[in-house]
C-alpha cells in the first residue's frame, strides 16, 4: 500500500512548491545552471504536487521508513511521464528493500519480438543494460546504499512498456522502439524515463537544445544523471504520483 507524507509546514501549492525546490538545492543543488533548475522546478512541480520528501530523508530512506512504521519490503512504482508534447508514456520501477539501510531499484524492459535476436545478441544487450545501470550507480549521491538494476523482463507483466527492438536506428519513444545499435549512455538515458524522467531538451531551433549538457536526460552523449533525478525517483516511495 502506497504511503503519503506530507513533510515540513505547508504554506499552500505555491510555498509548498518553492520550499520543496529550495530543500532539493540545499542537498543535491542545480549548481550555477539555470537549465538545470528549470528542469528541476518542472519536475518538482508535475511529480509531487501532494507530497514532498526531505532530501535528507531520501539520503537515509531506510531510517526514515522505520520512522514511519513501514515494513514494506517491496514498493511498486507507476504512473504516466509527459514524453513529447500531448504525447505520454508508462513508467513503473521495483523499490527493494534489502536491509535496514540498502535498497535495490529494478526497472525492466519487456521487447515484444524478442525472439527475433540470437541467445549471443540477447547477452549482448543485457550486458548493455547491465553497464547503463553503472551509470546510474556510479552517479549516485547514495554511494552503494541504492542499487540500480536494469533488466530485460521475460514476461509482458513485469514491465510496464512493450517495445520493438530494431536493429536500425531510432529515437523511439522509449515505449514503443528501442535499437540494438543503441550506445550505453543512450540506453542510460532511456531507462531515466523507465524511472519517471522527462526530456530535459525543447529545441528553439537546431543548435540549441535549451538544457544543460551536464544532465543525461538532455544529452546522452555527454551528460550524467543528476542528483536530484535520485531525489525524484526515491521519494516516490511515499508519494503519489
């Protein structure tokens, strides 16, 4: 059962919104970019409308679900990401707790034609996943309390999209075409929006993306997840979405 705490005093849907922002900054920060805080504020305000976790609470998840009376061993993440416009997509992670203080993130992709690739191809591109999910791990502010999984899922079930795998290129959308030729820092970047995040880039024209480069979710090529994509993607332990 999802739980919702609502932390802090809460002064209204405005107030409510800048505080949690300003909480997020002091923590993990959107240093010295104003795309950064841009894409910041955009989440914050679409993602935690009615609930709005301390970062320090993120940081010690495990205590402060203790706190909270949680004895939730397993916590099912779902809701709906604005991809493109009017367009949107499912996202849907696993929240494992392993012990006290370790938890593990899982996040499947389930391709409808699998069948299509060799048993050497599969492992292929399970190795892929496996390196995109060090992305995320070696970018953590959490050091190795939070592991991230990437998985290829066996069954449609234990995922939330279905995809096609091709084997030329493609820019998706992440729930409906995925290449093999994809790099691992894209398949990184994809699986951020497996786990809720939203293109970070909106184009005024072809050489200026109006993000920063440092994020992932505006460039795979050269960004990083940031620390507050963890912030994101934890809290929703305890909110709804």
């Amino acid at each position: 059962m999802k739980l919702v705490f609502i932390f802090w005093v809460l002064f209204g849907a405005a107030a409510n919104a800048s505080d949690g922002r300003n909480l997020v900054n002091e923590y993990y920060g959107c240093p010295n970019s104003s795309y950064l805080c841009e894409a910041l504020n955009q989440n914050m305000d679409r993602d935690t409308s009615g609930c709005r976790l301390s970062p320090k609470h993120t940081k010690d998840l495990g205590a402060y679900m203790d706190q909270q009376n949680s004895n939730e061993k397993v916590e099912v993440v779902k809701g709906r990401i604005r991809y493109f416009g009017p367009v949107s997509g499912n996202y849907g992670y696993t929240v494992i707790r392993k012990n006290k203080h370790n938890f593990k993130v899982l996040a499947k992709v389930y391709f409808k034609n699998l069948s299509q690739y060799s048993s050497s191809e599969v492992q292929t591109y399970k190795r892929r996943f496996k390196s995109a999910a060090a992305i995320w791990n070696a970018n953590s502010p959490f050091g190795k309390r939070f592991e991230f999984d990437f998985q290829i899922a066996s069954q449609r079930k234990e995922s939330v999209i279905a995809p096609e795998l091709i084997r030329g290129n493609t820019r998706g959308p992440y729930f409906d075409r995925w290449s093999f030729k994809w790099s691992t820092s894209t398949i990184a970047h994809e699986f951020g929006h497996v786990l809720g995040l939203f293109d970070e880039y909106s184009y005024t024209d072809n050489n200026n993306p109006n993000c920063s480069s440092r994020s992932l979710m505006c460039s795979s090529f050269r960004g990083a997840p940031q620390h507050y994509h963890y912030h994101l993607v934890l809290q929703r332990v305890f909110c709804e979405v």
